[in-house]
C-alpha cells in the first residue's frame, strides 16, 4: 500500500474501499423467481435479466396522453465550446459504457476529435434520435444486505455511455435554466446552492425553537418506493412542457428514452437486451434535474396548508430529491397533508413505502401519533435519520454525536491492522486516512452541533483514539495530546469543527431573501417558555464562539460576513491559540493564555463609550467593576507567565532566546516543554498586541 500510495493514488485508494467493505463474496448462486436454487451460470444471468426487467417494466403505470413538442426559447445548435467544457469536466478513472469508450479517451481528444464529437450531438439535437449506445445502460448488481442469493437485496448500478453523458449533460446544462426559477424553496436536492445541510439546518431550528417554546410538532418522513425507477415517462414528458421545456429541447430530451434498452452483466458473462419503459436513467447527467421538476410538481398539487408556524412562515414539508419530511402541528393535520401527498403520488405512478415511513412527535409529554396509508398504519419512532443525522424526538444532538464517535470507531476497527497500526505504512498515508475518512465520519453534520464541555471531551478522546495509534502510543505513555499532535502535525478537530460552524454562520448570514434556512434563523417561534433553564439554542452558541473566538460582537457579525473580511475566519494566531486552549493541558499555561486571550476585547469594551454588549445586560452600570478586572487580569496574566518561564525554561529555549537566559534559569525539563513555552509566549503576545 506504501507504494501505491506515493506512486498510485488512485490504486491506494481503491485498496482503502476494498478494506473498508470487509470480503465480498461473489453470488455463485441465485434463487430463482419460484424459489428454486439456480447454479449454472447461464440460468443465474437470465435471472438477474428477468428480474430487472420486471423491476424496470411495472405494468401499474398510468397511461397519459403525451404532448407535443411545442416552441421553446433554446433551439440553437450545440456549439463546440460547449462540448468541449463537458468533456474538461470529465472524472477519469470511471467505467465504460456499452461502447467501451473511456473518460480517458474523450479528454485526450484534440480540436478535431471535438469537433466531430460536435457534430454527432448536433446530428442528434436535429433528428430527435440518439445512436442505440447511447440509449443502452449496462446494469451491474451491486449486494446491500441480507441473502446474498436473493436478487431483492442487490440494486443496481448502470452504466452508460460516455459520448451519451456528454450529450445529456449540455441538454442539463439547457434544461435548468428553465425549471430552476419554478422549483419551490421547500426542494433543496441537485440544486445549485444548496445541500443536505440547508434542509438539516431548517429542521433542526424547527424542532430547537418548537421546543423552547412547547409548541407540538408532527413529523412524517416519507419513503417512496423505488422512486427514480418508478416515473412514468409520459407523466414526466407532461411536467417538462408545463415548466417551460418545449420544441427541440423537449424532443432532444425525449430522444434518449425513446429507444431505451438495457443489458445485465454478471462477471464477463452479459445477458440479452431488454427494453426499458419506465423511470429514469441511472447515471445520466439530466436524470436528477427531472426528478425534481417531477418531485416539485406533486408538491404543488398536494399543498400543506397546515403546517408549523414558525415566526412569520409556515413551513409544512422539507423535500430533498425524493426524501420527504411533512410537518404539522397536530396530528390530524398531518394526516390530511399526508393522505393529500399520498394521493397525488399514485396519481403520479408513485407510491409511499408503508414499511420505511414513519411518524415522529416533538413534545415536552409522550404523545402518539397515528398516521395511516392505504389503510395501512405508520409506526411512530422516537428517533429517525435523516439525510445521515439522527433526530429524535426530545430535539437534542447527543444522540447523534454518541452515533458519529461510533461510525468513526467502526472506520477504525475496519482498517486497524491492516492500516492504522500497520508498521509498513508512513504516517503520511495514515494522516491521509484520517483526513479524508475518519474525521469526516466524526464531524458530519458537525454545523448543526452545540459544543458543551461533555461533548468537547467526547470528541477529542474519538480525535485521540486514531491519532495516538498512528503516533505508536498509548494512553500508558502519559504523552499530551498536544505534543502528539504537534508531532503529526495535525490541527485539533475541535478546531475544524468550530470553523465549520462559523463559516455556515457566515453562509447563513449570505444567503439573499427567501431562502428558508435564513428565514428560521432569524425567526423567533411564538409561545410561552416553560419553567426551568432553557437550553443552549445553537444562534446564542454560535455568537458566542464568534466573539470568544474572533472578537466580533453579534451586532456586527452580519456586516462582517457580508464584506467577507478576512478576519471573519480564524487566523494564524488565533489557530495556534486554539490548539493550545484546546489541548488537554492542566497547567498554569491555560491560565495565561485565557487571560491573554480574552483582555484584548473585554479592554476595548471598557474603554468605548458606545459599545453595546452582545450579553444582554446593562453594561454602563458595570464599566468600573469592568476595568478593576481587566486590570487585574493583566497583572494575573503577566504574573502567571514569569511562573511559568521560571518553570518550564531549558537550554534550547535560552540559545534560541539569549536576552531571557539569565530571567529564565534552566531546571532540566524536556525540549517538548521549551517548544510549548514559546508557543505559548508568541501565542499570548500575538493576541495580546
């Protein structure tokens, strides 16, 4: 793996996959559709063959009428440009379609090889017909869970044609200026701009605000059943013209279904061709743009009047691609939100999943929630994950922190002979490991985190447990985790995780008029707070952290993040500060840098006359008391740092610093503790000035 990794990235990497999936055993068997054991290879590929031909061909479809092609605006040809910055865009190293032809092949293409590629999109833009490769997907199985001689328990993976993609993808790149204006806010999925978080965020202050105020919310989360292989194509064809794709756009668009067929492979061995009636393309570039235009139009013929009030808005569903969240203050509304949203699928050739469903109650006391579909009744949870994040139904976060440390264990123990603690492996390919897996299992979702001082400690022992193995140490070595980090060269992850929070305060801050994670939160919920200490809300959090942190009172924190001043973002110093205040340190040398760290601001407070306090609190009335303890942080500070020096100097600091030799006399301690002493010192000093 050494190897592979300074030489071979892509292959490095390919082995890390490998042993994080564990052995795959290949399916030398399969059952058959009545039950019977099929072994010879011939007998398992016209299984898979029957199977997903059945799984791509529902005969429950609803036939429509559909409609004509009609006018458009975008009817000009494809320009050479065009093609050519798909094909730059192309990933490498992906699999052919049923032509064989590489990603690796188109990007080596000259002006000439562009420019007949051109000419093949532009012959296809004109007829209204593809060539058959570009219609035709190859369909690998690829096993989830269960019995692996089950064909239910594979889905599929097809793979298309690379000359096809790009042909779609300059019709995507058509096709989205037209739709995106109409999609409603409520629809975050394949949208520029937005994300997973944008929907995590929004209901997540939903149920942080509802709760605050003990104000009931009814969840539903909604399955669809195999959502992107279950669109009726003339339905689809019917929500493109309504939305504004028209004339030779629509037909180009229909041109890749028309003929569309598929084959399914199973080692070398492929099976005969099918044709394909239903749902869209795995794979293509166009298929996530019109499912959602599909998802948006059912949204909007089953609106939510109900909903939560949330300040000034209602918001009655958060959707992103076909994950589904409907909310309501009641029970009984959300059936009726949930029957009409039922109703419109079926219409639509869709249908919700009874089994994968479920009801969720937000409430300060236990209160059910009965939800039914088709006569079938929903089962209500006290936790549900959604787009990866665990929400329960208390509103709180543990929960899924305590989940992520566990992922991040589980990467761990996955790869931990073989990888962590493996002798022949450079700490530079580990670090990469923890960079690009384990801290991204460990902090997903981490901007929507309340970071208390049991969490802190939560997270820096999951840090540790990975960092100290790549080090070679243990908790036996009674080493600081400052020290090993510095040793590895590695940030702390409290550190990460606290810019990500403060950078998504700044997109939150950014993001124009209308957009719903902004919109909550700004909005206060309506209601009366019960007795009892609230929790930390993330808003009071997060402002605070920007003000401990980087010294910007809430009141100028929008400013701040519009001008997208630099100092918005942690910056040297105040990084190396933090790596210090973060580090598991029980030494005087916190006391000095706190004290440092915090004088700047509460100095410039005291001594402005107009300065408004970002705790609330009359602060005119307490500016004296302010200065004494200022004053007397300052003369703590410088007194605690001489301690410290008069402690912790050595020979190496005395060479390197000679006009602090004969103040800082030398007691024998290590280098370690010399280097931590200037840090701390230039830390402090940097700060300070």
């Amino acid at each position: 793996m050494e190897k592979d990794y300074r030489t071979a990235s892509g292959k490095f990497w390919q082995t890390v996959r490998r042993l994080r999936r564990g052995k795959q055993l290949s399916a030398n068997t399969v059952y058959g559709g009545d039950g019977e054991l099929l072994v010879s290879t011939g007998d398992i590929v016209g299984r898979w063959k029957e199977y997903f031909e059945d799984l791509l061909n529902p005969t429950d479809t609803p036939s429509v009428e559909e409609p004509e092609a009609g006018d458009s605006e975008v009817d000009s040809f494809i320009t050479q440009a065009e093609v050519t910055e798909v094909v730059q865009q192309l990933f490498g190293g992906k699999a052919p379609g049923v032509d064989e032809i590489s990603p690796e092949y188109l990007k080596s293409l000259d002006v000439v090889g562009l420019s007949c590629l051109t000419r093949l999109c532009n012959i296809a833009w004109r007829s209204g017909t593809v060539p058959l490769d570009w219609a035709t997907g190859v369909v690998v199985p690829f096993f989830k869970k269960g019995d692996r001689r089950v064909c239910s328990n594979y889905r599929r993976i097809t793979l298309l044609s690379l000359p096809g993609k790009v042909y779609s993808r300059v019709l995507e790149r058509r096709v989205r200026p037209l739709v995106e204006p109409r999609i409603q806010e409520e629809q975050c999925g394949f949208r520029p701009s937005r994300g997973t978080l944008d929907q995590l965020y929004t209901l997540h202050r939903v149920l942080e605000g509802s709760w605050e105020f003990a104000q009931p919310v009814h969840m539903c989360f909604v399955d669809l059943e195999k959502a992107f292989d279950r669109v009726p194509r003339g339905i689809l064809w019917e929500v493109l013209w309504e939305y504004g794709v028209r004339g030779p756009l629509l037909r180009a668009v229909r041109s890749l279904y028309n003929r569309s067929r598929s084959l399914v492979r199973i080692a070398s061995c492929k099976s005969d061709l099918f044709p394909v009636h239903v749902g869209l393309r795995q794979g293509c570039p166009l298929s996530p743009v019109l499912f959602i235009v599909f998802m948006d139009r059912i949204s909007r013929r089953s609106p939510g009047l109900e909903g939560v009030q949330f300040g000034d808005h209602r918001i009655s569903s958060l959707i992103f691609a076909d994950d589904v969240v409907l909310l309501a203050s009641s029970g009984l509304d959300l059936q009726h939100a949930l029957g009409r949203f039922a109703a419109e699928c079926e219409a639509a050739g869709m249908r919700v999943s009874t089994s994968k469903s479920e009801a969720m109650v937000l409430d300060w006391k236990k209160v059910a929630c009965t939800l039914q579909v088709g006569g079938e009744v929903l089962p209500q949870v006290e936790e549900f994950k959604y787009l990866g994040v665990l929400f329960t139904s208390e509103g709180r976060m543990d929960r899924e922190i305590d989940r992520r440390i566990g992922a991040a264990a589980a990467v761990m123990r996955s790869m931990y002979r073989s990888v962590v603690v493996k002798k022949e492996l450079s700490r530079k390919a580990k670090l990469s490991i923890y960079q690009s897996i384990y801290a991204p299992t460990l902090t997903y979702g981490h901007e929507l985190w309340v970071l208390t001082e049991r969490v802190r400690s939560w997270i820096q022992a999951a840090e540790m447990s990975f960092l100290r193995r790549v080090a070679g140490r243990s908790l036996r070595d009674r080493v600081r985790n400052s020290v090993t980090r510095e040793e590895l060269g590695v940030e702390p992850l409290l550190l990460h995780i606290e810019r990500g929070q403060l950078r998504w305060l700044g997109h939150l801050f950014r993001m124009p008029p209308g957009r719903l994670p902004a919109e909550v939160f700004r909005a206060c919920p309506t209601g009366k707070r019960p007795w009892g200490r609230p929790r930390t809300r993330w808003r009071d959090y997060v402002f605070r952290l920007a003000w401990e942190r980087l010294g910007v009172p809430p009141e100028e924190l929008e400013e701040v993040a519009r001008e997208r001043e630099p100092n918005f973002r942690p910056h040297s110093a105040l990084k190396t500060a933090l790596s210090v205040l973060m580090a598991d340190e029980m030494e005087l040398s916190l006391v000095a840098l706190f004290c440092f760290s915090h004088l700047a601001p509460v100095l410039a407070s005291t001594m402005d006359d107009d300065y408004d306090s970002p705790f609330h609190y009359d602060y005119e009335s307490v500016r004296i008391g302010g200065l004494v303890f200022a004053a007397v942080l300052f003369f703590l500070g410088i007194f605690v740092v001489i301690i410290i020096g008069y402690k912790m100097a050595e020979n190496a600091v005395a060479e390197e610093a000679r006009p602090l030799k004969h103040v800082l006399p030398t007691r024998g301690h290590s280098s370690g503790d010399g280097k931590k002493l200037k840090r701390i010192l230039f830390s402090c000093v940097h700060i300070y000035v």
